[in-house]
C-alpha cells in the first residue's frame, strides 16, 4: 500500500522569508501524481500545486514550488517571500491517477505552518 | 467555479442516534469522497463512489455506509453514533481525469456525546 510521509508536525517562518516542508512516499509504481493542499484555519482545503511524475521539471505556481525527487521518493513544498495568508495546514497527497478504481488520493498527516510577523 | 457544499458546519449527536451527513457538488464531477480528518492522522478515506449507486470502500469504512442516489449528491451514514466518530468529516469530488485533483467541501464537525 501506498504510504505518504510528513514529518514536520509544525513548521514556522518568518514573513518574507523562505520555508520548505519535506513529504516523501512510498510506492512501486512509477507513473502517478503528487498534490500539496492548504487547509487555511476554519476554511476549506484547496489545491497548491501539483506534480506528474513522469515530469522530470518541478512544478511552480507563483510563489510556491516543489522539489520532486523521484528516487528518492521525495516531494517538497517551498513557499517563498511567505505571507501571514500562508498560514495553513499542509497535507501532500498521492495518486495513481485516472485509471479506474485508482482514483484515491492518499494524505499524509499534514504540516502545521505558523507564519510570525 | 467549483462548489462542493455539505449540509451542516457543526453538529452535536447522541450516541446510538442515526446520523446523515449530506453533501452536495454542482460541475457533474463524477467521483465523490467522504474522508474523515483528526489531529496527527490527517485525512482518512471512509468512502468513494465513482458513479451513481456506487461505492468502495475507503480505509476505515467499519461503523458508516454511503448513499448515491444521484450524481450530485454523496451521503455519508452513521448507522449508531459513538463516540469515537467525533471527528471533522471531509466530502470532496474530482472529475474522471488524468489528475484527479480532488475539490473539497467546508466539512463538519460533528460531536456525538
């Protein structure tokens, strides 16, 4: 089974500055899909960003990018230039994709993001 | 824009009570998802449904069952509340694509004393 890693329960940064949160996986597949989701405080979880695995280019989205590290089955988040609206819970996820019956997407238990003025 | 809507925010139950929890996506998405998220776990499939009338079952489905009566709307049923249910429950849908990049409601917060 498909296994998802976050192992930063909480994170802090200061505003304007730089923060990476690490997510690594476990699977035998070689072709899925990796997302990060932020889940802001009393308010519904939304997509970040997200990353084909057969790409080898990493994926950006304004000030958030990732570093996907397909052998090592690595899938960071980093947010640059952090605002206070980044605080946030942050969940990666994995999918096999479109193949029917792989629809799931499995969660890691999240990262807590505290932004500091 | 996509809308994912569930029928309440909060709730407060009796153990043993039936409970329905509804939800609701308005873009024809044909998949739907009920997960259920606690602190240090993170989000936990309970259930899918990739059309009308059907289900899989998720990791923890033991002591909840699903309805799908049409394709906008995905119903997740406590047959007998405990305790143990408390908990923050999650419906999201994702259209049949490459990504499927799943699309979440606000969720509910329910408390079974």
């Amino acid at each position: 089974a498909q296994t998802v890693t976050q192992s930063q329960p909480e994170m802090s940064v200061q505003e304007a500055e730089t923060v990476t949160l690490s997510c690594t996986y476990d699977t035998s597949e070689s072709d899925y899909y990796l997302f990060w989701y932020k889940q802001p405080p009393s308010r519904q979880m939304i997509l970040v960003i997200r990353q084909e695995a057969y790409k080898q280019q990493n994926a950006t989205e304004n000030r958030f990018s990732v570093n996907f590290q397909k052998a090592a089955k690595s899938f960071s988040l980093k947010i640059s230039d952090s605002q206070l609206g980044d605080a946030a819970m942050y969940f990666c996820a994995y999918t096999l994709g479109a193949n029917f019956g792989n629809e799931k997407l499995t969660f890691g238990t999240g990262t807590r993001l505290t932004i500091i003025p | 824009d996509v809308k994912v809507t569930q029928s309440s925010r909060y709730l407060v139950k009796r153990t043993g009570e039936k409970v329905f929890l509804e939800c609701v996506q308005d873009m024809d998405h044909e998949n739907m998802f009920w997960y259920r998220q606690d602190p240090g776990l993170g989000l936990r499939l309970i259930y899918f449904s990739y059309d009308v009338k059907m289900k899989e079952k998720g990791d923890i489905p033991e002591g909840y069952s699903v309805s799908r009566e049409k394709k906008e709307r995905f119903s997740l049923i406590l047959e007998s509340a405990s305790t143990n249910q408390t908990s923050m429950y999650l419906c999201a849908s994702s259209p049949r694509d490459f990504y499927n990049e799943q699309f979440f409601g606000p969720g509910t917060r329910l408390t079974v004393l």
